[in-house]
C-alpha cells in the first residue's frame, strides 16, 4: 500500500513546527499582567460568568459571614435535586434517562400522557433514513467512535429536508431526532469498526421503539440482545447523571458559541461531539479505567492501605502509569468536598459489582476514593478540597457491562445530546448576539521587510 504523503512528518514539517511553537508561545507573566483566567477559571476554581441559564445549577459552595465556604456537592435539573429524581424513578421501577431529558429540554418532568407521547415520538426517529447504515456508518469506519458520531450527525443534515431553519419548533425536531438516533450511531459505528479490523462478526440489530435508551444500547451491542434488568438500570442511571452539568463545562459551552452564530443544528452537535471527544473532558472515564488496570497489575494486596497509597504516591510523582503526576477520576473544576453524581452512583455501582462477582474490584475502587484525597493533599498545594468525580466509577460500571472502551466517551455523549439540546434552544431563544470575547495582543509593532530585503 503506498504512503499517504498527509500522514509522514516529513524534515520540513518538523521545522515549521518549531516556528509554529516559537512564535506561539505566550509568556506565562502576561497572565497576570493583564489579569487574564486561564481556562477562565481563578485559582480557586471558580468560573468567569459569561451567562445565565434555566436548565441547570451545580453548587459547591455557600456563603457564610461574606466568605465562600466549601459544602458537599449538588446538582439541580430544572431546580430539582438530581438525588430526588435518581430516587424517584428507581423507586417506582421506571427508566428515567427519557423523562430527565423532557424535563431538561421543556421545563418539567412529564406526566404520563407527556411521557408516552414524547417516548413514541423518540421511537418513530430511532429508523434511521434508508441505506444510511450501509451508506455511512459501514464505509471506512474511524478507529475512533467519536469521530464517527460527528460524522453522522454532519451528514444527517444532508437528509433533513429543512436543516437551515433555526426557529424552536423545527429545532425541536432536529435534537429530538438526534437524541434518538445516537445510540445507533456508536453501536452500529463500534460493530463496523470492531468488523472491519476483523475483530469480529458484523450483525446490526434494529432498534425496539418500545425499550428505553439503556435498554436498547444493551440489545444492540450485544449479539444475543440480551440484558439483565439490572444492568439496564444502571446503564439508565449513568445517562441520567452524564445527562447536564451546567453552561460552563467545555462541550456545552461550545453549543452555545457554536449557536450564537446562526448556524444550523448538526453543526453545533458536531461541535459539542469535538469538544467532548478531549481527554480532558470526556476521555477521562477511559484514562480512569486503564489506570485501574495498572494499579491491580502492580499492587499485590488491595486491601493493603499502606501498600494502595505507597502506589498512589508514585502515580503522583510520575513514577507510574503514564507518568502524568495525575490520579484520574480524582477532583473536578467546580466540586470540592463531593460529585454528587459520583455519590449517587455508588450504591448502585456496589450492587452490580455483587451481580457481577466484581466486589473485591469494587473494594480497591473505594480504597482508592478514601486514600487518594489524602496523598494529593500531602503531595500538591491544593486550592480547594480533592474528591472523585463522576468518571472515577463509570468506567468501571461500562466494564461491568462488557461495554469496549470506544465506546465510553460516545456513551457520554449520548446522554448529553439532552443537555446540549437544551441549552442550544436557550441561546437560540435568549440570544441575538455572536459569543465574541476579548483577547489582548501582546505582539510588538514590526516595520514590513521588502520580499527581497529578508
């Protein structure tokens, strides 16, 4: 097969990069200077506030006597606790990842009649257009789902009779059309890119308009289409919890700037989707899950406190794993004391570990919550308190589930297509003005040198 000239760093490429970085680079002093945020975060953590929003609020701190006192993480839909509709819908034996998006995208969790219209509805658009699959999805699969899922949506606008118009109604259709349609996306993407590599048979099973999103993600990835309800729950859950966090984290953020500008439906999803596929924003799970892999390779006994963190510390100083100085799943930009997500999911991740034959897994899990906190503490000048985040137990749960990890972030994204949607529809109805911040030049004046003269 000949070389693909895009693809070799060639002398000269690396040369320009060097320029490329020289000329790039932004003295660290210049920051302060010109009081400028970084990542628009202080060093406290706390967010430049570049908006309002209705659809979500996390707090992790409350004024006390005029000062900002840490307090165990919350996190409010539509200004209901997260913690009160998790408990809601599984005490009354309900899959709840469809009514969290109703009510993130419309304002209130649905009645019954709202429920069973809004379910047919995402049902009907679960059929992808015809000769899609065969069209899209099956020819020169991407070794990355993400890029797959873009592609998709990209190409959705191709099929969409009137994908320009950006009025409510018709981008109500267009994400309700999306948020039912991504799950085929990455498990269809996933069987083709797993087929291709000649990993494995290829079967593609339709989807069933009458299964929940949880429900079917299980009957379509798995070759026997079968599932314990269990393990649909727990699935339901993380989908609940991936669903929204806020205005400000990176992809949603993206949705809004992307959409200030007019600009039509899949272009602004695809956009999220690029942001989300970062390591540092939605890869994370995956970083968690491999680092675990490493840990259980390297420590003997994992129910040993000195030995785990002897282990921890040499993550901290790069001396294992990835040699990043990093222990992923652990802190978050916002929360200090506690992710409520993290803390509503455990209970849950314990159950299946004990379905699973996993509890022993699910023992070094939460030796590593408890001890790392205290070996970032003794190792780093920290701002604000360390705790897990919600990836340090998802990736363990996708594992449970024999999800493969390409498909960890694409999960991801299929429970915030809801958030984004919602928060798309915000811009758009409270807009009017482009997303356009201000940098500030700090490049000297130059005289122009003749072509001849350099």
């Amino acid at each position: 097969m000949a070389k693909n000239p895009y693809s070799e760093l060639t002398p000269y490429i690396k040369q320009l990069s060097e320029k490329c970085e020289n000329c790039s680079m932004v003295p660290s002093e210049f920051y302060e200077k010109y009081d400028v945020k970084r990542g628009l975060r202080d060093l406290n953590g706390k967010g430049v506030l570049a908006g309002l929003t209705n659809i979500s609020e996390i707090r992790s701190h409350k004024i006390v006597d005029g000062k900002s006192v840490p307090i165990e993480g919350e996190l409010y839909y539509r200004g209901i606790n997260v913690k009160d509709i998790v408990k809601g819908f599984f005490n009354e034996k309900r899959f709840g990842f469809e009514s969290v998006s109703y009510l993130l995208m419309f304002g209130n969790l649905p009645n019954k009649e709202e429920f069973d219209q809004f379910k047919k509805q995402l049902g009907f658009f679960r059929n992808l257009p015809r000769n899609f699959v065969k069209d899209v999805i099956l020819k020169a699969p991407p070794s990355d789902m993400m890029n797959m899922l873009a592609r998709c949506v990209l190409t959705m606008y191709s099929y969409d009779d009137n994908p320009d118009d950006t009025s409510v109604a018709n981008v109500v259709r267009q994400c309700m059309s999306l948020m039912a349609t991504f799950p085929m996306f990455a498990v269809y993407g996933y069987q083709a890119y797993s087929y291709d590599g000649g990993n494995s048979s290829l079967f593609i099973h339709p989807p069933q308009a009458e299964l929940s999103t949880a429900e079917n993600i299980l009957y379509l990835l798995r070759h026997d289409k079968n599932f314990t309800d269990l393990e649909a729950r727990v699935l339901d859950i993380a989908l609940v919890l991936h669903a929204e966090h806020g205005g400000g984290n990176n992809s949603t953020f993206t949705t809004h700037v992307v959409s200030s500008s007019g600009t039509d439906t899949y272009s602004a999803i695809a956009s999220a989707l690029c942001s989300l596929k970062g390591p540092k924003h939605g890869g994370a799970n995956v970083k968690v899950t491999k680092m675990f892999n490493n840990i259980k390779e390297n420590v003997k006994d994992w129910k040993d406190e000195d030995e785990v963190k002897a282990y921890l510390s040499k993550l901290l100083n790069k001396k294992a794993f990835d040699k990043s100085g990093l222990i992923y799943g652990m802190g978050h930009a916002v929360y200090s004391l506690s992710d409520p997500r993290a803390d509503i999911f455990k209970s849950f991740v314990q159950k299946l570990s004990e379905e699973k034959g996993r509890d022993e897994e699910f023992g070094l899990y939460s030796l590593v919550e408890k001890l790392a906190p205290q070996v970032i503490a003794e190792k780093r000048k920290i701002y604000k308190g360390v705790s897990c985040n919600v990836d340090f137990y998802s990736g363990f749960v996708y594992s449970m589930l024999d999800l493969p990890q390409e498909l960890y972030t694409p999960l991801f994204a299929t429970a915030r297509i809801a958030g984004w949607s919602a928060h798309r529809l915000e811009e758009l109805v409270n807009g009017g003005k482009i997303i356009r911040p201000a940098y500030e030049s700090i490049c000297p004046r130059r005289e122009y040198i003749p072509f001849d003269k350099r």
